[in-house]
C-alpha cells in the first residue's frame, strides 16, 4: 500500500451523492473509505467500505480508528450523510427532531472532533460539510431539516478558526436540488418553485458538487476555510 496516497473518509456512500464522491475520489487516485448503515456496491481497488451506525459517539471514534489502523493517516473528511424531514412544525414530534438532529449535525460534529485529532498529527486536513439551500431560502415545512443544517453551518465556521492552527481547513457545500431519496418524496410544482429562486435554473448535476469539493480539498487551497458555498446561484 502506497503510503503517500491521500486517503479520504467519507459518510453516506451507498447512494446518491455520497456514492458519487466516492467513485470520483477512487477514480483519481486516492484511498476512499465509505462508511454508512447499510452495505456498498460499489467495487474499486482503492474503497473500502465501513457498515456502521454512527449515531452514537462511540461509534465516530471507532470509525476514524478503523481508517488510522489500515492507512496510518486520514487527510479528507467528506460529511455527506444526511436525513430530511418536511413537516409543519405544528405537526413535528420530538422524535423526528432529535433523529434530524442528530445525524445532521450531531454526527459531523463528533466525526470532525476525532478526525481533526488524527490530521493535527501531520498538521494537514481538509473537512467539508453538506449543508442545503433550504438554510438561506427558508423553505416552509423545513423548519427542523434547514434548522440542523444551519447549525452544522455555525460548526462550519466556528470550527474553522478552531482548527486552522492545526493545517486544517473546514467548509460546507449547500448543493442545489439533486436527484437523491431526499428530494424524490417532494412534489414537483415545489421543487420547481424552488428552482425559480435561483440563478441559475436547473437542478444540480453530480459535476457541480465534484468542482467544489475538489476546490476544498486540493493542498493549494490552504487559505480557504470558513467558506459556505451554495449551488445554483443562491443567496
């Protein structure tokens, strides 16, 4: 095993948008490992796939130590794993609060805590965060799912002056409308409504997120950090 490869960590790899970061990343040369409850179908020499629950803390410790114990290093962490729920907050039970909650921001939190301990040791890491346009658009029946990311967006920054005394840098992506399970339960007139509040008016394609992401992680982006960049002209 080449040790001078890049490895990255990434959450929610079985589908959608997580599984296409992980193609990418495999595809160009780095060591990928994906992690998320259920199994992966994706086979490359350079994945390897974690099935694991990471809702509990113990669970994100066991995860990064897993990484350091096979490739002794862990320079990118890609939290991408995510649930929504819309709902009306009249009609919102404490349980789908605490379950949003949770693996929305409680997951990247605790992920970012262990990972950045491993990165210090090289004084090298980049982290980006997945937030959603439903933050600055303040989309009705999103209070809860636009709330957990808003605060991963707080982390976002908050994190960033943190860490970069460390060589790390830490920043969120806020895709468009994409083609995932969280939006295929959405009517259609209110994702197109959606899209008419933005710039640009399309849906985002697998290649607008891969542009972002690699702008974070490349070495020469080291005075990047603290940034939230949402997709599709949104502001």
């Amino acid at each position: 095993m080449n040790q001078d490869i890049r490895v990255v960590l990434i959450t929610g790899t079985s589908k959608g948008i997580g599984k296409g970061l992980a193609l990418h990343y495999c595809s160009n040369g780095y060591w990928v490992v994906g992690c998320s409850r259920n199994t992966s179908s994706i086979e490359h020499e350079n994945y390897t796939h974690i099935s694991i629950d990471l809702t509990s803390e113990k669970a994100s410790g066991q995860l990064i130590r897993s990484v350091l114990d096979k490739f002794g290093r862990l320079d990118v962490l890609i939290n991408n794993a995510g649930i929504a729920s819309m709902n009306h907050i009249i009609t919102t039970p404490e349980s789908t609060i605490e379950s949003v909650f949770r693996t929305n921001f409680f997951v990247p939190f605790l992920l970012t805590r262990e990972a950045s301990k491993a990165m210090s040791r090289k004084r090298y890491g980049r982290i980006i965060n997945f937030t959603t346009v439903a933050v600055p658009l303040n989309l009705e029946g999103e209070a809860v799912y636009a709330s957990s990311k808003a605060a991963l967006e707080s982390f976002t920054r908050i994190s960033a002056i943190e860490l970069a005394p460390l060589g790390i840098t830490v920043n969120a992506i806020g895709p468009a409308p994409f083609d995932t399970g969280l939006i295929r339960s959405v009517p259609s007139d209110k994702i197109d409504k959606l899209i008419e509040r933005q710039a640009i008016k399309r849906k985002a394609e697998m290649n607008d997120i891969l542009h972002v992401t690699d702008f974070f992680i490349n070495p020469a982006a080291e005075f990047i950090t603290g940034q939230i960049i949402y997709l599709g002209g949104v502001f």
